[in-house]
C-alpha cells in the first residue's frame, strides 16, 4: 500500500500486488496473518504507473463524528486495474463481485484503517486478477442533521386519469354492443393503416397520440363473455384491412391518424404480461412495439451505462440478427454459472435500427444536431393540459443501486467518463442507446441472474413481456423503449417520477 497524495479534503491511496526486492527503511512489512502486505510509510508517486484505469465505482457513505455528532459525506471512489489476460467482462464481474464484497452491510469497516485493510486482504487472497486498485476518498459536505432514508411505504397520491387507467384496464366497458353500434362509422380502405404502434399503458398511448394528426377514435367492444358483438363499421376497420388486434375477453381502443405521411393505428393493449392472451396478424403492416422499459445498469462503463429518461431501440448485438430475448427458463448450474432457455426475434430490415445510429453519432457529435428534442418538446406542451405530469424530474431523482445480497442495495454513482475524455452527456436531454431489449420473469427477479443474462446477450433494457405480441408477428417488429427505471425485480413498478417523461 502507497499514499499518493493528501489535500485537506481528500486522500488517495494505491494498493498494488509488487514483487519487493529489498525492504527499506521506509516501508512497514506485515507478520503473521498480515505476512505479505506491505506499506510504505512516505507518500510517493514516482515510481507508480500513471496509466487508465479499466474500471472504477464510486459510491457515497456518511461518518459521524463522534466529538460533534456532526454528519459527514464522504465520497469513495474505486478505480481498478486488471492483470492483462483477464477478458473484459470477467474485468465487470469482479470490479462488482470485489465491490459488493467490500461493502457487504454486515462486514462493512467502520473507520478507515479496517476499509484500506480490508481492501489489501481480498485483494491478497481472493482477487488475483486485480494488479492495482486505488482509493480516493473525499469528504463533500458536513450536516447536522442525518440523511433521509427513502420510505417504501409512502402512499402514492391517486389522481383521476390513475383510476381511470386501472379500470380501463381492468374490465370491459357495461354499454351494450348493440348502442355502440349505432355510434360507429364505417372506415374506408383508403384510409386502412398501414403502420401500427402498440403500447402497454395507457398514459403511452396518450404521448403517442400527441403525434398522430386527423385523429379518429374508435373502440372495439367485447362482452364479459369474450365473444365479440357484431359492431358493423368497428369490425371492418379491424378485420378488413392489413391489421387484425385481437385480445381475448377484452376491450381495445384505437386511435387512427397520420404522422407525416403515413397513415397509423395506435392502440394499448388491455393486460401486459406473458399471461395475457394476445395475437396480430400484421399482414403488411409494419408494427411499432412502445414502451417503458428497465434499463440495465452499467456500474463501471459510462458509454455503455443507461439511464432513466433514455431511449433503447432495439438491436443486434455483433454479429448476431436478433433484437428481442425472451428467457423461458433458467438455472444455476454446480459450478454456479447460469444456463438460459431463450426464444428471440430479429427483423429482416434494419432500417430503423441504421436511423437510430445515424441520430445516436448526430447527437453525440460536439455541437451535432439533436432534431428530436424539438418534437420531443412540442409535444410534452400538448400534453401539459393532461393531468399527468409529463416534464422531466429533476436530475437528482435519477438514483442508481446495487444489490449486494439478499435484500440490501447500496446507492453507487453514475459511472464517470474516462479521464481525458468528454462529458458527452446533456443532463437536460436524453441519450439514445441501441441494443438488445429482453423479457422473462424467471431473471429479472433475481439480480445477479439478470446482470448475467444481460452480459451474455447484450441485453440494454427489460421490457414489460411484449413476447407474446411478437411471437405472431415477429418479421415485422421494431421495438422502441424509454427508460424510467433500473431492471431489477421491482422493474414492473419502475420509478414512477420518470414515467411521465419516458411516455413522452
């Protein structure tokens, strides 16, 4: 172990594996059960590597002094290097498997001596990939009074479009068939879709509708029964043209318009889930899948890291023609690696996907063109008369946690850029991501499965099961989603202050 430096607000320290040729005067050599650490009593940064590090986390602690009973933060900052043979995603999987180690809430070091002791011994004897780790502590502000602990059973306030959504999703509509009848205009060929956009909840399709121009309404009603009345012009839009939505035992609702030149439907399915009985039959129409989703966290790498209010498209990874995973099963196998039983979906034509990198490097570029934001802010001032709100939380909501066992999470950082490079990262505007979009309960609830599962396969977001949707129209689907939680077992909950700016 060498100190590196020292300020009056921070420290910074290298633990590094070195073979030692000869003890000088300076330096203290471990015995007994410390046999093989040694530290050097002077700060010195001669003969140390200036080099990047692969890897780093930081994460945030309070310390109380116990003169004062003062509150201090203090932000500790990780910074990994590995042995040259380890590949890069082993080089992940330990900087997290040593992190959630270290800061493990039964062993974790109450003072500094035993957390830079600790740091030596797993370093020593478990993580012998690791060549240097350094540790950067540094103290941030100074309170009275302790940190707020985030409550989880705060009561969430009910409006009247939340009821309203629930209900509508929750049970078909008591009017007759017989009286919507007499309500529904017949829809002519020429006006028929041919683009179809689904979504999942109900506030979606509002953000959806806020696109579509020369909107019509339409509703399909179903009996309690599940057989479906005989609405004359409602079954001809349906059923005679290119798009066939069927939900079995449910209501649909469909809102039909243009967006440029194009003529759309736009429709949330009743129910989400791999439960749910639902087909389309795209024909030649081209299906649009929107929606919320869970972005996939990132720890140790910023270019690659998702987070809230961002936009997943869906596509391939490397060399590979899926974008859409569905896990069926999995388990853990004896040497307790995991083995996944998957079903996937890839589109012939990627046009959309070769678009959405076109806009990703545009928007990425100093000083590049971001033309979406403009859209994107033309309509969040049409949907600022709906009583949801839809605007951007404030950039301190977005929080970041990892699991480390059982049920503790510890808030960690988003990752830093790499030193020397660009912040590229506007905190008022969203970055788009491409990647793999998945499914399937049996990983998300379980953490270290789902980061698995996500490394493997390239997976950016977790999705709310469109499988079943796909399945019977696979050939034609895109996928587009936008973040407003962290894929995790409570991702169908999702962080609810996000929702509204991901919908629009």
């Amino acid at each position: 172990m060498t100190p590196k430096g020292k300020t009056a607000t921070s420290t910074t320290i290298m633990v590094e594996r070195r073979k030692i040729v000869s003890q000088e005067g300076n330096v203290h050599v471990g015995g007994g059960q410390h046999s093989g650490i040694v530290i050097n009593k002077d700060t010195r940064t001669e003969d140390l590597e200036d080099t990047q590090a692969h890897l780093q986390l930081e994460f945030k602690v309070f310390l109380v002094n116990a003169q004062t009973q003062k509150h201090t933060q203090e932000s500790r900052q990780l910074r990994f290097w590995f042995q040259s043979c380890v590949p890069e995603k082993e080089r992940i999987r330990g900087a997290q498997e040593f992190f959630k180690e270290l800061v493990a809430p039964l062993e974790f070091p109450r003072d500094y001596v035993g957390f830079i002791k600790k740091i030596m011994k797993m370093m020593q004897h478990k993580y012998k990939m690791l060549s240097k780790t350094e540790v950067e502590l540094r103290q941030l502000d100074e309170s009275e009074k302790p940190p707020t602990r985030p409550m989880e059973d705060q009561k969430a306030e009910l409006s009247e479009e939340k009821v309203l959504e629930m209900i509508e999703s929750s049970y078909p509509n008591p009017i007759t068939v017989h009286d919507m009848a007499k309500q529904m205009p017949t829809i002519t060929t020429n006006k028929q879709p041919t683009i179809a956009i689904i979504t999942a909840h109900y506030s979606e399709k509002l953000a959806v509708d806020t696109m579509i121009e020369n909107q019509e309404t339409f509703v399909r009603y179903t009996t309690v029964g599940g057989t479906y009345g005989n609405v004359h012009g409602n079954l001809s839009m349906i059923e005679h043209g290119s798009l066939h939505i069927q939900v079995d035992g449910e209501s649909n609702i469909y809102t039909l318009g243009n967006i440029g030149a194009h003529r759309v439907v736009c429709t949330k399915l009743p129910t989400v889930g791999h439960d749910r009985s639902a087909s389309i039959a795209a024909g030649n129409t081209t299906t649009r899948l929107l929606g919320t989703a869970g972005g996939v966290p990132q720890y140790t790498d910023y270019n690659k890291h998702v987070r809230l209010g961002d936009v997943v498209v869906s596509a391939p990874p490397s060399g590979q023609k899926f974008i859409y995973m569905y896990c069926d099963s999995a388990k853990t196998l004896e040497s307790g690696s995991y083995e996944f039983e998957t079903k996937s979906w890839g589109p012939p034509d990627l046009s959309l996907q070769n678009i959405a990198y076109q806009l990703k490097q545009q928007g990425e570029e100093k000083g590049g063109l971001t033309p979406w934001i403009h859209y994107m802010t033309e309509g969040n001032n049409k949907l600022s008369a709906q009583e949801m709100d839809f605007s951007r939380p404030n950039e301190d909501t977005d929080k970041l946690y990892m699991s480390i066992g059982g049920s503790d999470v510890i808030e960690v950082s988003h990752p830093l850029p790499p030193d020397g490079s660009e912040n590229i990262r506007d905190p008022t505007k969203p970055r788009i991501h491409l990647g793999v979009i998945a499914a399937g309960r049996c990983v998300v609830g379980n953490d270290q499965m789902r980061q698995d599962f996500a490394s493997q396969l390239s997976v950016v977001a977790y999705d709310q099961e469109f499988d079943a949707v796909i399945e019977s129209g696979w050939y034609k689907e895109q996928g587009l989603a936008a973040i407003c939680s962290f894929g995790s077992s409570s991702i169908y909950e999702g962080n609810h202050l996000w929702n509204g700016t991901s919908f629009g």
